[in-house]
C-alpha cells in the first residue's frame, strides 16, 4: 500500500489550497507507479479523484475527525463542570492520529464489533485515568454524525470552489466569444443563429444557479447533535442544551433543533440531489463538447496532447473528446448515488441503522466524483479549442435558411396572415434553385411586401448575432459581482 | 365522463379555496358513480387526488393557461407599439376556452401535428383580422414555457398550503402528547423513553424544512421566457427585453436570465428532487403509524371508519392501516418521477424535444400524488387514536432495562471506568430473576457507587420523559412564529 | 368522453387484431374531437399510447377480469362439490359488465371502502341467491392477483409482437442496405467504414434478444394464485390444492407454488426491469436517428408528412425528428417506472399493501408507454429515408483517413514494429498536403514496406464493406429462423 | 467453491479457498490490522466484501485477465498462419503478472494516456522481437469486453454459489420448522396462523428463482468480442470470423454475434438488473428478521456473540439485528447500481466512452456487494435462534381472533349470506368479555349455524399449521432436486 498517500492528521481535511496538480489530461490514467497498487480494488483509489478530496475522506481523516469531536465534547462539558478540566485537557491533547491509531481501533473492533465504541476505547486508552471522562453521556450516533457534519462542511467548501471555478472559466470563454457567430441547432437541426458565447453564458449562468443552492443547503446540512440515545439530550442531564451548544461552537457548526437518535436524513438527501443536479449540468456540459467536436462539426475540439496521446490503438488519426465522455459517464453514476439517501429517511422510530452502510460508500463516492467532474469541466472549457471560421462557414452554408423567421416576422408584420407567411416560408425553404435569399428575392407573394433590399437585410445574420453579443453582456455583468460576493 | 369535473376557465385554476371536502378515507374508493368511468386508464382520473388538483392540470386549464400567455404577449407588445391596440384587445378578449375550445385545437392539431401552432391557429381564427397579430415574434416554447411557469407557481402554492397543514397537524399533536411518555425505540429495540410528543415535533420540524425549501426554490422554478427560438430575444427585434419583462409583469412571474430555446431544466429537477424528499418524509410518517398500529405495539392507529368500513374481505377482525401503506406505496412513485427531469436536463444544443412528453406525464402526476399524500397524512394525523395507557405499559414491561443508560452514566461519572460500566449492566441486562432495579440494587459493583435510593431514582423513566417534554416546547416555539410568516 | 373507447365485456381485452390504424405521425396529436376531453388529467388518455393497449387496462376490462377469476373459482368449487353446480353456472352467467357495472361497484365501494369485497357484493347481488357463493374461501388478494396475472399475459402478448414487428421492421432495411457504405463512428469521430445495413442489423439483433428474454420470463409472470389469506390455501379445507389448479387450467395460467398472501413481486420487478432494458433499446435507437438525421450529417431522415406537417412555428424550414425526439422522452419514464416494483419486493411478513396503489399506475402506465415507444420506431424504421449518396460523400470527404487502421495492419505485418507504424500514421493523420493516400504514397517508412499499388488498394474501403455486409448476412440468416418460430 | 476459478499467475487473486473465515459477525469491524490502512478511501477494500472476491477485481487480476484475453489472440492468429507460431508461444509465455507488471503498465499510461495502448506496448517489450505480433489486428474493446467476459462469467459463478447457498440455508430451516406454528401477518396485523417453516420455504422458492433468471441469463452474458473497430472484424481480414471463435473457444466463453464497436450493452444491463433484483430479496428477508426481532415480537434473533459483541454504546442491554440492518443498507446501493448501464445502452453510433468509466467501478462495487449481502444472509439465516414457544404464545394471545376466517367460511357454506356472516365476525372480533370463542359460541347468529363444538374445532389453528406444514414439504420437494442439478 502506497504510503505517500497518508497526508491527514488533523490539518490535513482542511487542505485550503487546491493543488489540481498538473491536471486531468496528464491524470487520466495516472496512478501512482508502484506494484502494491496490483492489490487496490476501487479505481476511486487510483484512477478517478483529485488526491486531496480523497484525503479528505481517508480512513486516518476519518478517525481524526471522530477524535476531534470527542475532544470538543469533553471541554464543553469541562466549561460546565461535569467533566474535571485537567481530564478534559489531556484527552484534546491524545484525541489525534499520533496518539489513536487506525490499526488499533482495528484491533478493538475485532473484538467489540462496535466502530465508535472501539475508538473511544482506544481514545481512552491514551487518556490514561482521563480516559473514564470520554464519550461522556454521549451515544454513538452523536459522535459519528457531528463528525459527518465536518466532513460534509468541508465538502460543500470544495464543490463550492470548484463550481466557482468552473463559473470563471465559462464566463471567460463567453467573453471572449461574446459576438462570435455560431448557427443555434433545435432538434439537431439549424435553427437561427446565435453567437458562441452566448451559449457558453447560459451555462455559466446555470452553474452560478447551482452555487446558489449550495450557499442555500449549507446550513441544513453543517448540523451535527450532541444529545442522547433518541434526541432528547437527556442523557446529559440538566446541562444538555449547554454541552450541546459548547461542543458545536467548538466545531464551527450548529446543532440539529429536533433529531432522533441520528440527524434528519432529509439534509443528506437534499445534498446528494443537488449533487445529482450538478451531474445533471457536467453531462449537458460535456455533451455539448462531445457533439460540437463530432468530425462533421468540428466546431471545438477539447484539449489534447497533440505530442503523445493516443486517440485510438488501431485509427491513429483519432481525437476522442476523451475527458468530456468521462465526465458524462461518471455523471451518471453520481446521479445514482442519489437514490440511497431517499430511501435512508425512511427511519424506523428513533433510527434504524439502515443508512449507515450505505452512506459510508456513498458520500465519500460521490463527491469526490463530483469534484472529479467538475474540475475536468474546467479543464476542457478552460482550453477548449475554438474553430469560429469553421462557425461562419457553416452559418454560410444554409444559404440563408437560417434567417428564414426573420423573414416570417417582417411578412407577418407588413401584413401578411401569419398562417400565410408561414407556409410560404416553410414551401421556399425546402428547396429550389439559388439560395434562399435569392429565391425570396423573386418571390411574388414576398415581393408585394418587401423590397429586395429589405430581403437582404432581413436573412443578415449580424441582427442575431448582435442581439446574444448584447444578452451576453448582460449575463455576463450579472455573475461578476456575485461571484465576487 | 362526469362533467362536473370541469371547473377550468381561467379563474378555475387559481381556485384559492381548497374543499378538501370529505376526507380521504371517505374518498379513498369513491370515483363517480358513472359508468362512463369505465373507459377511464389511468387511476389519477377516479382514484387518487384530489378533483381540485386534477382540475389545475386538465387540458382545458391546460390550455386557458396557454391562451393567457399570448393574450399577455399580445397585450405587451401593444404596450411597446409592436402591435396595435385593439388588436392587443381583441386577443385578450377571446383568449379563453369560451372562445377556443379544446376541440377546434384538437382538429387543427390533427393536420399540423404540432399543438402550440394549433393553438395560435385557433386563437388567431377566434381574433378575427386581429388574428395575424397572435403570437407576434414568439416561438413555441416562449409560450408553452410560460405557462409551465404559471402552472408550477400554482402547483408550489398548493403543495405549500398542504406543508402548512401537515406542520400544524402535526404540532397540535406533538403539544398534546407533549409529555405522554413511549419507549424510544432504535434498530426496532426498545431504548430509552421519549414523550410521544417528541417524535412527532420531530417530524414537525422535519416538514418545516421542506417548507423552506419549497420557498427557496420558487423563485427560481416561477419563470418563463419571451425570448424567440434560441433565447436571445432576436426576433423581437430592438424591444426584445421590454415585450418579455411585459409579459411576465402582467402574469407575475419572472423571465430565466438566460434561456436557450427553453427555460433551464435544472429548475424542473429541483422541483421533482424536492418532492422526491418530500416523498421521502411522507414515507417515514406512513411507515411510522404502521409499525406503531402492528398488533403487538398497538400504541396508535390511523382513523378508521368503525361502523363501515372493511378491513379484510376474510380477516373481519382486520383493522388495517390502510391509509399509511396507501401513502408509503405513492411515495415510491413521486420518488420515482424524479429521475427522467434529472435526464431531461442534458439538452442538445439549443434545445432538443427529449424533454417535453415525459415532462407531460410526470409533472402532473408527480403534483397530484405528492399533493394526495400529504392530505392523506393530514387526515392520519389528526385523527390519530393515541393509546397512551398502552405507551405507558409497554416502558414498565422492560422492568427498568429501558433506563440502563442512565446507571451506566452515573457509574461513570462516580468514577467506575465506562468500559468496566458497560460490561456490569451489559451482563445485568441479559438477565437473571427479578426487574434490573432488583438486580442492580444488589449488584456489588453497583452498591459501591451508587445508594439503593439512587438506583430507583435512576432508573425512573420521568426524568426522561421531562427532558424530551422540554424539548418538545422548544422546537414547538421555534415553528410557531415561522408558520405564520 | 369519447364513448368508443369503450370496448371491454369479456372479449374486450382478448382483442387479437392489432389495428394501428393510421400510424403514429396521424396519431401525434390526434386526439378525439370533443370537448369532455377537456376535463382529462393524464396524458395517456389522449395523446399517447394506442386504443386497443388504452382498453386492455379501462377500468371496465379490468372489473371483466376480476370477474372472470370469481367465474373460474365457483366452476372449480363446483367441480370439487364445495359449491353447487347451478350456483356456480348462475355466477358465470352474470360475471360479466353487463350483470355487473363499474358504476355498481363504485358505489359500493364509497361505504364499503374495499374495492374486491365491493366488486364480489355486487357480483353476489346479481347473482341473487347463488350469491352466497360467490368468492368462496378466496382472499381479495387470490383474485386481484390472478387477475393481474391475465393482464400481464396479455401485455406480454402484446409486448412480443411489437418487438417481432421492430424485428421484422429492421431486418428489412439492414437486408436492403447490406452493402451500402457508411463511415462508422466511434466518439463521435470517424472511424472505419461500415455498412448501413450492418448498423441496423446489430439493432435487430439487439431487439431479438429482448424477445428471448420475454419468453423467458412469461412463466414466472403469467402465475395466479388461489390459495387464501396467507398462502397456504388453509381457508380452502382439504381441497387447496385442487382448487387452485382448477382456477389455473380454465384461465390459462399457473399457479405461485409458494405465495405468502400474495404472488412473489420478484416476479413483476422482474418484468418491469425488462420493460426498462426495451426502453433503453428504443432511447438508442430514437438517438440514432436523430444524430444522422442532424442538418451537417442528413443521412437519414425521420418520416414526415411534407405536405402539412409543421417542424417549427418560427422556423418554417425545419425538419425535426419529432418521433424519435418522443420515443427518447418516454422512454427515460419507461426506465422510471422500473424502481418501484423493485422497492415493492420488500414486503413485510405475508404481504404488506405498500405496492398496491403504485403497482396500480405503474403497470398500465409502463406496458402502454412500452408499446407506444416500440410502435413509433417500427414507423420510423419502415418510413425512414436513407440518403446513400450522402453516406458515401462522407466517407470520401476523410480522404482515406478512415482506412488508416488498414494500412497500420499491413505496415505490422510486413515486419514494422506496431508502436512505431501507429506514431507513424498519427503523424501522418495529423494533416498534411493532399489526401492520406498520397502522403502515405511517398512517405519513406510506408515506401520502405508497401508499394504505391498496395497503398491505393489498402486506402479503398470496399473491402471493409464487404466484410460488413457478409456479416450483414450472418446476422440476418440467424434471425429469421427464430422469429418464424 | 470451485477452484477452477484460479486461471492467471498472481497468487494473490487466485486465493481458491472462499476462508469466509469466521463469519460476518466477526468480520463486521474486522480490517487487517495496519496502519497503512489509513490511507484508504473506499469502505470496500477493508469494510465490505470477501477477500477473494475483491482479489477477483483488483487491479492485478484484471489486468492478468487482459493478457490472457492477447495470448489466446496471439494464438488463435498463429493456428491461421497469420503470426507466427514461435512469437505466439513467446507471447503466451510472457503475458503474465510475472512479466508484466501494474507499474509498468501505469507509466506507460502517465505517456500515451491509453490504458489498453499502454499494456500492450508493456507486452511487447516483454515479448522482445516478437512484440510487433502482440494486438495484432485487434481494436481495444476486442480485448477489454473480452477480458469484461470473463470476469462477469466468474462473478456469475460466484454468486451462483451464494444463491445456492443461501437456498441450502433456507430450506435447512423451513424443513426444521415445517410445523412451528407461528401467527401470519399482513399488513402489519395479526392474520391466520402459518408455519414458520412456510415462511421460510416461501424465501427459498424466491431465491430459487434468481437462480434460474442468472442461468438464463449467463449464456447472454459471458459473450466477449474479436471484431476489429467496428465490429465487422474487417481489420482481421479474410479470417475474422476464424481468429474470433478461435480466442473465444481458447477462453471458454462465446463471441457477440452482433456487435459494434463493443459487445452490446444490454448484457451488463440485464445483470445489473438481475443483482438489484437480488437486493430486492436481499432487502425483504432482512427485513423479515429486523421486524420479527423487535423487541415487542422477539420470534426470532440474529446470531450475536453473546460473550463479546457490543449492541449499543450507551444502552448495554440492546441486541440489535445489525448484520439485518446492515444487508438492507447495501441492498439499496446494489438497486442503485442498476441506473448507470441502463443509461450506458444509449450508445453513439458505433459506440462512444461514455459507459466505461462508470462501469469500471458499478460492476465491481454491484458484485461484490451483492456477494457479501448473500453471504451476510447465509449467516444470519444459519445461525438465527427462533422462538416457538413465544410464536405459540402470541396465537394464544389473540384469543382465537386469528381464527375468525375459518368461522366464516364455515357460517357462509351452512348458508348464511356472505355480507351478513362477515358483518356479523366484524362486530364480534371488535370486542367485548371473554374470548372470540367464548362471544361466539353464545352469539345467536352463530349458534343458528354452528354447535358449541363445531365453534371450537373451527377456532383450533392446528389446522391452519397443518396445511402450511404440508404445503412447505411440497416447496422443499421442488427445491431439492433442483439444487442437485
């Protein structure tokens, strides 16, 4: 087993600074070269996830964060007299990885068969005579969904980051392709145009939407609780609303106001939909890419080491949209993910333990796929290659049909029975000798209502494109300021 | 077909009142004594829902709701001298069902195969010379989009509505039952006592956050588009931002931001996520009363008709909790109608149609159920039959084991180490002759720390019951003020 | 309502013929003209699925076979001498819609709130005093579930002769195009050629094996049971078994060798996941189309009634593939429909209700929609048009990039080593003045190992069509046999 | 377990033995002991999941997997004379661990960024001269989904075992209890007596008939491909069809007869499907156990290791059905698994990426989750403690209430009305003195119909337990035989 992936400890799930290394195209397929690797069975441990977020939710992270619930616990209850503060200060002095090891709490399980009940043993263990005073009045489910809460905390603060990112990198690129000309397709039909950058500013927008959520759910979902077998903090006496208030002060976090035994489940489901709402934008997202860089269209194309990637093992000339179908395909799984924590709210009485397997897997799984897809996004959109003569040419090619509702809206507003112009319309687009303004141009029914020149005007697609350059703008000037909030 | 159900017309869908008539249990079983009912397929047109909802989403609401919109449209763009004014009038005047039928659409429908053309066809024949100016500018979904918009706003005020009733049924009971003391129960084993009270303020304050979550996410669900065929505005010409900001003024709502050819699906997916979670809630309440009302627990049990109403048709004794598992099953459905809005959102381009048939089908019917479980859950809950005597019974029939928390706290905190603690009443608890209050005031280990006095008072379940009363108040006092908000 | 919908009575949902009358590109809008249509609620009333499948679930059909089942048991009673024989002829005599109403029923229902003990009250009232006999020693469950079983055979009926229609459908066009060249892409990208006929001969095969599964699965599903409260046919007295086999013979099914109060819902999950595996069938194929019908690829196109059909109301130039847009829509519901059946699996003890009201929607909603999307691609697939010229055009338009793979195999086989033959022709690919073929013509390394002769012949992709062609035939000659069966 | 498994070099993937050691219990909490285990990420690799089958998936075994999938290449091509007999064997010889290693493969990799470019280049090099013979011809999907094969027909093999094992363990059960007389309950309620042996010999029945589906389905599934880029197996040449049954035939399994690119993947989907199907059983006979373990039923128990294992941390008397809790959470994630290769089937054209990366990870996290679910309920239903003398107890309890249907049975065919004689049981099971025997043999009605004794014997459940006793033989009587084969 790699050793050089151990980063945790304490300050270690609190990374701050995003390293995304020398980025996905180098990654993919990127492990670490060692053959103990032979023996790992999740490719979240070796292909797919940015090395931090894994840390982030690494065993040692994990048994770190328990400790320092623990620690928060019995100062809390020091401050108000139930816990002596001398015990309480040498149990936050041991409540860490260099004093409780994964290994024994290991060990420990093998014999209680209870995970929280192991580590609080080997806490206490290192506590010494102070080790009586931990986990004091508290039940499992304290510990371990306060400890959650962190986690989930510090999720929120990574995907936040990336959406932000990902929100830079499109509005960089709208701004940039602002007025550059591009033929709009409905249907996956040419429909008229509009520039590129305006479809880049509406998905900037729809991400800077998802940011919003986030900022929104953060709240229902930091909340840990600190009281008792069924909620009731009873089991902390008189004090209950006190300790459970220092404990979460000390986190940074606030208290559940009603639990069962657990947390209400509804807050981690909110969290896994809005993940399954992301993946739902990444495959939009890369989607786009994947159809825009089809060899016929050709209009993109995401990045691509020209020098040594391999695009296919037998066609040598390929240039797969490789990153963009990762992304859509572990989209789909995160949208998966989603399922199990719906189902998981459905406790029986003051909690069953019915989520709890399933949400080992889960959260972990899912955001670091999350952070995984997002951070790809950023990678393709931020060097995406842009063909705008390509664009043109292809606006060109309709010959003006493009234009065509340009032409119906000015008929219908000259006079002509819209049921009419568009028929007359729908008759000249779908064929005929000479492009369509040619073919407009000698029209007679048109004729009688516009003047060739007018005709001209009409199927110029800079109207069009000027109209998204402006909308553009504005979408653009909205997001700025938000983003810097 | 019984035709009272037609109650459309365009004040029909902003009904206000809600008539939630007689009741669910007289209602579940009680279609329309016709025999027309026998073509009917799909169960949401007799057996679920309530007639209200269906009316909201019938194809003639369906429609009056679509005609407004381009009367809006006509009426903005006259505003703006885009149209004339009595033509604006004229439109607006027969843009209702007295004047476009669901029939002539239909017809029109039949040789175009394309509903809002058919629509502005029948609408513009119904205008006379106006006619021409019908739709001025607009594409399809510019006004199909819209009316969604009008439709979920109303859709979000009833489900609201049936929030609100849900948290008020719910608190009323929990502050009745505020210190009637249950056994908590975890993992399907009896803990430690709670009030009854307590869990239903549990699920008080669990139904509140969906509240609030429903008034986040409105305001980005309410809002349609006049934005032409790829969302730039373009064919509106210089006015393009003016005729949609008139629009939506008039019908209240407001315009995406940035919208291709249609407004961003990830608005749709947040709003089927979020009755999906409701759903979620609905389930745990159902499954509650029927673990609750099993034979052997027999502490609640969900409102039944005595004098008719039959359990089994060979069981007569059954008394089953019909209404719980009625819910839990439609449950899994709104749950279910979550998934194709999370696929819908993968747009191609500027939009493709893989959306709209199945956003058809499932909205409405992810509206109607989610509506009728939260009615049928109003109905179970406050006509709840609590048996506190049996509550009360079942906490003395554990012969003070429900209490070992509590000893075991005290032992600690006496200065017993907690593991050596947990073995002593793990081992008591297993058995032997006589109560845990028998056993444990002779128990040695016991006796050295703890006087026979405190035992009893330890293992007095009042002391819990108080805390979880306390607590109770608590988050009651918390709903009250934001219920009226 | 329209009133011929109404086709049930017993040989209603026996229907045989499959008039799919005028084709769904009529259908898509084509509902009945009359304004009572304007009270439906569910869009499969009147805008999707065919008439016959819409009868085999009206509520009508399904009272005329629970009704049958009640028939069936007094005939097998009778039989054994637990029920007089003229009772039991009387009770077949009025088992029917015309003794027994749907609006009867109802009414009962509404004091009875039990639809089967509401349904066997009104079969009894018809049967005057045979009456007493009706229902005897039977569960609802034992009818409603032998019922469904009825329901479900049919639907497979129904099921396997739309897949042999796509079967058949799709043969015919992959054995037309056998040889008819087309790129192959993989990524989106050009790949090597294929042929047309290949394509769309692997979807037949594809659609062939969902008929294997059908069959497969029929004798799990089409199981009834009658066998009483909870299974064991104790109510039935010492003739269980024989009347359950009874009940089973004269209605064509089997019986559950070992229900709990109801029939395994294994065996309904199993069914509804194999209708999800048909719909992501159809998603592909509906995606096949619309890629190659987009406006830069147009080889092939959708049918489309040029002379009325409307592509947008905008623009009027547009050709949408509208039918294959739809069967991807409802198809993702399709897939939906699949989860609660699996969730309903978990019954608690003998049975549980929570999958009665879903199953209820769920099942017709889901067997309609299957048929609809399976009938849309047979009219798609007969209809399409496939543009030869334009196939052909693109395989030139690579200037032998696609044959690439060709000449790296041959490169390998006159001794270069693969890693540098693939870095050469990557190279190459890469551009370049002129096409591939003269490159690769006066390149030293390829100079070095083929002859300018060989280059040409190795660049002609005939050989690559004829390979795919020949596999064409394989295909096909496999399927034919087996759908004669 | 069958130790044919065992086919590559690794010792470390080729454990044989299936040492599910000690059991679940002990290994719920039991990863190795070190600290490098801190590091981990995901629960599988030392939470969930056996051993061996982990080593199955790692990354070791597959890719050994792949180079066995290029040797019987090399080797098929060399019996057609198109490589060389002596670079065949060459080939042979070094595709093994012992020659290529992980970390070769992964610095290959970090370059080409080709996962399947990058092994055979680290092949080749292994191979010295006769390298440029390795691949010859194949695209990389011939040799994955060839490799993908042989894999899912082990992971068939495996849990084929499992079932089987699982359908042992029930039915050892349900023929122990064939007579233990236990109350039936629907709805949560009392019904008529069952066996709880009936009980059990129903679960067996439904795990027989995943059995079968797996069967059927495996000759489907274990299909790989040899077919060159697009499946025509153009690139092979005149031998395509000959090099593809040549390899097939070498590793046991068949070729697609259809393919594109890749095998169709409507295969995986339909495993997929059948594993969530799984988890639906899975899930309800936990949930059986988790409701017949209440504390208020306490039928039955899961094996606890009453000397050690630790129920709660602050309640020591609980013994919760933790294992039961813990199926019924990773059964929610096996049926979420199912969605990924549902979407995966909407392929691109000849094929596109987007269901590999998701299908790297659902495929080995559904098989090895639904290996440990079954192994868990092997357990839980081998060692589970059942209390008939509490069964019988709560059958008394009701006083013969249970037995209510058999009297009216028994009242209808001495002819009184059905309606009336179950109007009559209604108001009489709803209370009053003494027992339903007691009411009854005094209540008018009833006397009119039945004698005093007659009233006695009809309440008596034996008879209702001698009927499940029978029908259990006649499941088991199926059963055995079946599993012989």
């Amino acid at each position: 087993m790699n050793s050089s992936r151990v980063h945790f400890g304490f300050p270690a799930f609190g990374l701050g600074g995003r390293p995304r290394a020398n980025g996905y195209i180098a990654a993919l397929g990127s492990p670490a070269v060692t053959d103990d690797a032979a023996s790992l069975f999740c490719p979240l441990e070796f292909r797919y996830g940015r090395e931090s977020v894994r840390a982030l939710f690494s065993r040692g992270s994990r048994l770190a964060r328990v400790l320092s619930v623990e620690a928060a616990l019995a100062a809390a209850e020091s401050e108000l007299g139930m816990v002596p503060r001398d015990a309480a200060e040498t149990i936050a002095s041991v409540a860490n990885l260099d004093h409780v090891s994964v290994g024994r709490v290991d060990e420990l399980e093998r014999s209680l068969r209870h995970d929280v009940m192991a580590m609080s043993r080997a806490l206490a263990e290192a506590a010494g005579p102070a080790g009586r005073w931990v986990h004091f009045g508290a039940t499992s489910a304290d510990i371990t969904d306060t400890a959650l809460a962190l986690e989930l905390k510090e999720a929120v603060g990574i995907l936040r980051d990336d959406l932000t990112d990902l929100i830079r990198a499109l509005a960089s690129l709208a701004r940039r392709h602002r007025a550059t000309a591009e033929i709009g397709r409905t249907h996956g039909q040419h429909g008229v145009p509009i520039s590129f950058g305006y479809k880049i500013a509406v998905a900037a927008a729809e991400v800077l939407r998802h940011r919003r959520r986030m900022d929104e759910l953060l709240p229902r979902l930091a909340v840990g609780k600190m009281a008792g077998a069924v909620g009731t903090g009873a089991g902390f006496g008189p004090h209950a609303a006190a300790v459970e208030a220092g404990v979460m002060r000390r986190l940074g976090i606030s208290a559940d106001e009603a639990p069962t035994q657990i947390v209400g489940r509804d807050r981690i489901a909110e969290f896994t939909n809005l993940l399954a709402l992301i993946a739902g934008t990444a495959e939009r997202l890369a989607t786009e890419v994947r159809n825009l860089q089809r060899t016929e269209i050709a209009e993109v194309a995401e990045p691509f080491d020209e020098a040594h990637q391999v695009g296919s093992s037998t066609m040598a000339q390929k240039r797969n949209p490789m990153l963009s179908e990762n992304v859509t395909s572990l989209a789909r799984l995160v949208r998966a993910f989603a399922l199990p924590p719906l189902e998981n709210m459905v406790q029986w009485h003051e909690r069953d333990l019915a989520n709890s397997a399933n949400e080992r897997i889960v959260l972990p799984h899912a955001i670091l796929l999350t952070d995984d897809l997002l951070g790809k996004l950023v990678e393709v959109y931020r060097g995406l290659t842009v063909d705008s003569a390509r664009m043109a040419a292809e606006i060109d090619r309709s010959g003006g049909a493009a234009m065509a509702e340009s032409l119906l809206l000015a008929l219908t507003s000259r006079g002509l029975a819209r049921a009419e112009a568009h028929e007359r319309l729908r008759t000249l687009t779908r064929g005929g000798a000479g492009s369509l303004a040619e073919r407009a141009r000698t029209d007679p029914t048109i004729q009688a209502h516009l003047s060739p020149e007018e005709v001209v005007a009409l199927l110029d697609p800079a109207t069009y494109v000027r109209a998204a350059a402006e909308k553009t703008d504005r979408i653009l000037a909205a997001i700025d300021p938000e983003l810097r909030r």
